[in-house]
C-alpha cells in the first residue's frame, strides 16, 4: 500500500483523528500538508514530528475552514493535491429548539461546506495528474440519529450525500470518493462532551463513557485513530480502486445494530 509520490492534504489535522491520518498516509510515503486555523508553533512542530518520524515532506498550512475562501486557497498553497481527507469538524449538543444559529452555522460550514469548497478546488489537480482519492470523515452519526445534535447529524448526512455525488462525477475517472464513519473515538471533541454529560446525567466520568457512550458501540472499545488513518490509507490504495461513492463504518458495530 505505498503512497510514495503522492501529496496529501488533511483539513483540521493538528489533533485527533485527522492528525492519526496524517500519521498513517505519512507512513504509507504520502507527502502530508496539516491544516487548522490556529497557525501556533506547535502546529508547525506536528509537521516537523511528522516529516522526521516517516522521512516524508510536511508542511502546515494555516486556512479557517469555516471560511470558503480560505478552503480554496489551501488547495491552492499546497500545491499538488492527489489524496484530500475532508475531516475538520466541530460538535455543539442542544435541543433544537435551544440550538444558537450561529452554532448551526459553523457546524455546516466547517463540517459540511467546507469539504464543498476543497473538494471543488482539488479535483481539477486530481484530473490533471490522473489519480485522485477524496475521503470525507462522516460518522455513526451521517448514517443513525441522536437527539440534541440536529446540526452535526444534518452535517454528517450531508457529507455522505455529497461524498456519493461526488463518486458519480468522476466514476469513469482513475479517482474515488469514500466516507469513513468511525464511532467514538476518544479525541478532544469527545472529552469535550464528556463534562456536560457528566452533569446532566449525575455520572461519574468512566459511569459516562461506559453508560452513555461505549453503550451504543457493541464493541465497547472506543475506535482509534490509528484505525482511522489505517482504513484511510486502505480507501487511497490500488485494492480500493473499484470502491467510490460507498462509506466504512469503523464504529465497533454501531450501525449493526
Ligand atoms: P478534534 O477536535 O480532535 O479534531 C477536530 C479538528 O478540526 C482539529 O484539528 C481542529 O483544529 C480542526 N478544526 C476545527 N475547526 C476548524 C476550522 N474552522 N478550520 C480548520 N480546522 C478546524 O476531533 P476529532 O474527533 O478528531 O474530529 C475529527 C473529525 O472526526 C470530525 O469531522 C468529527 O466530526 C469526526 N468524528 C469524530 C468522532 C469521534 O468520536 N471523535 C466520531 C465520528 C466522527
């Protein structure tokens, strides 16, 4: 499963999943760009960890993916763009009736839009090197409910049907566009959620992962990241040629159920 040659480019990838991404396109030989909108040095020394851990080129470039100007300009900056993961996103959690617009807002635009700006950026580089994989980070949530977060899931079913048209666009092409839903996997949005829900529910910490979280997910195993970027290096290599406009779900058997 060798990427060397290839240039990929992670949206929100200085932590969690997309940073696990990074990692394994990286020691798959890619050439990585890491984004988010923070632009601090520690951004640039994840590039550089990157660069000397797997002995590929990575740089940081810095672009505010709720802003469609700056998601077209970092497909611009980066240069090639023969793998784009579409995977920065945010979580708000409120009865829809409480839910603040502005937080529906960011959510589609970063979650959603944004994967419409850079995919629409990068597929004429795709075209004009002859080989593309677009993969968007959906979720259990782009293909099941759960009450409170009406944004991120319209966002994530949102994504699915994007990522299936997208598919069809360039189905007679050497390009694919995949989704991967993985389950919980315990990144910072997640522990992020985990202090309300202690609150609400008058849980304990381990009482709110095993009892609220882990209980959707058969497995009851959080999914990493490692896998995340595995099942991403797999929907980039020749094996997965035949395989667009379809999702993978990495959840421990969520939506088998
Ligand atoms: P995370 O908070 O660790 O990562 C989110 C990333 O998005 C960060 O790198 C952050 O810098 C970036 N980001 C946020 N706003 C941005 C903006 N305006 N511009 C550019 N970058 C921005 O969370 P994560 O769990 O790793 O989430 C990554 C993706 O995986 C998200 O799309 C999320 O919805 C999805 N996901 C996560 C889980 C889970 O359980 N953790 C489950 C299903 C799907």
């Amino acid at each position: 499963m060798s990427l060397n040659g290839k240039t990929a480019i992670i949206t929100g990838s200085n932590s969690g999943i997309g940073l696990g991404i990074a990692h394994e396109l990286a020691k798959a030989g890619a050439a990585v760009v890491i984004n988010s909108f923070t632009d601090r040095d520690e951004d640039h020394a994840i590039a550089k960890e990157i660069a000397d851990t797997h002995g590929v080129s990575a740089r940081y470039i810095k672009a505010d993916m709720s802003k469609p100007e700056e998601c077209r300009a970092l497909i611009d900056q980066a240069g090639a763009c023969d793998i784009l993961v579409n995977n920065a996103g945010i979580q708000h959690v409120a009865p829809i009736d409480q839910f603040p617009p502005e937080k529906w807002d960011a959510i589609i635009a970063i979650n959603l839009s944004s994967a419409f700006h850079t995919t629409a950026a990068a597929l004429p580089k795709m075209r004009e090197a002859g080989w593309g994989r677009v993969v968007n980070i959906a979720s259990a949530h782009g293909l099941t409910a759960s009450p409170y977060k009406s944004a991120y899931i319209a966002a994530k079913h949102g994504i699915i049907g994007m990522t299936k048209t997208v598919a069809l666009e360039t189905a007679e092409e050497p390009i694919t566009a995949n989704a991967i839903c993985p389950g919980y996997v315990l990144t910072p949005l997640v522990e992020a959620q985990i202090p309300d829900t202690m609150k609400e529910y008058d849980m304990d910490r381990e009482t709110v992962i095993r009892e609220v979280m882990l209980k959707r997910q058969p497995s009851k195993e959080f999914a990493t990241v490692e896998q995340m970027g595995g099942t991403c290096v797999f929907l980039c290599s020749d094996a997965a040629a035949q395989i667009t406009g379809t999702t993978i779900s990495v959840d421990g058997g969520w939506t088998a159920l």
